[in-house]
C-alpha cells in the first residue's frame, strides 16, 4: 500500500511539474510572440516614416526643377501632392505601392533633369539629389530589418511547439516586402555581358 501511495504522489508531484513546464513554455512563447509582433509593427511604421521623407524629397526635386523646367515640373509636382506623402502604408502591400509609386515618380523627374543640364548642374540639385539617395538608403535598410524581424515571426509561427501557442493566441505569419522588381530588371545581365 506505501508503494502505491509512493508511486500516486510522484506521479501527483509529476503532473504539476508537467503543467508548470508547459504553462512557463506557453507564457515566454506568447511574450516573444507579441516581442516580435511588435517589432513588426515598429518596423513597418518606420518604412512609412521613411517613405513620407522620402516624398518631401521627391517633392522638393520636383520644386527645383520647376524653377527650370516650368510646366513639366509644376505637372509632376501636382501628381506628387495628389498621391503623396502623408498617406498611411500600414501593410507590407500599401508600403509596396507607395514605394513603386514613388520610383515612378523618381523616373518622371530624371527625364526632366535629363533636358536641363544647367538644373543637374544646380546646387539645389544635387543637395535635393543627395538627400533622395539617403531616404531610398534609410528606406532599403528599414525593409531588411522589417523582413528579417518578420522571417524570425514565421519561424515562430511555423515551427513546432511554438507553433501551437501561435495557433491558440491567433498570431499569423507576416507578409514580406517584397524587391523592387523594376529596378531590378533594369540592371545589366552580368551573366551575358561576361559570357562573350
């Protein structure tokens, strides 16, 4: 009987053990669920902070060019102010299409800088010209934080045990964002240029 009373009380002492285990998994597995979640979000909200500066850059190309190039410029600017910055992109897919948005804009001014030769000469120009590229660097490395932090939320998302407190707390996997594909297409086939 002391046997069974033994073997009752351990196996007793073995489940709150168990339970205890598995309630600190769940806990520490929803707070860095929610860690990354969060940083997901703070990642998104800085591309769209970045990409709103980078509309005033845009905007302010455009206002120099205006000063040479008249109506082109003062047409671009409009389109810029009617789609522009100030605009939420709360989502991978909204920051996506600002982003090719403001790239179709960028290729707009360039054929207008391109005709102007005393206007790429400008100093307001290239100051303007400067600061673009800084905002197009600031935005690329906020989407590689943002797509690094959201590969390590899929993974927790995805990946056994974890995924199981994901499932119950209904956490989802994040989209990425995705590469600028004209951009892309538009740089040279190494491939080709050294296969000759």
């Amino acid at each position: 009987m002391e046997i069974v009373a033994v073997l009752a009380s351990l196996l007793c002492g073995g489940l709150v053990l168990l339970l205890i285990i598995v309630a600190v998994y769940f806990v520490s597995t929803q707070r860095k669920l929610v860690s990354l979640d969060e940083l997901c979000k703070n990642a998104l909200s800085q591309i769209e902070v970045q990409l709103n500066s980078r509309f005033d850059a845009v905007l302010s190309l455009a206002k120099t060019a205006a000063k040479y190039a008249g109506h082109e410029s003062e047409t671009i600017i409009k389109t810029i102010e009617a789609r522009g910055g100030g605009r939420t992109a709360a989502t991978p897919e909204a920051i996506n299409q600002q982003s090719d948005m403001l790239s179709q804009m960028m290729g707009r001014l360039n054929v207008v800088f391109e005709r102007y030769p005393d206007l790429k000469a400008s100093e307001l120009y290239v100051n303007a010209q400067n600061g673009q590229k800084e905002y197009e660097e600031n935005v690329r490395m906020s989407r590689m934080v943002y797509n690094d932090t959201a590969t390590k939320m899929n993974r927790m998302v995805r990946q056994w045990p974890s995924s199981m407190v994901a499932s119950i707390l209904h956490f989802a996997e994040k989209e990425y964002l995705k590469v600028d594909d004209e951009k892309k297409r538009s740089y040279p086939n190494l491939d080709e240029a050294f296969a000759k």
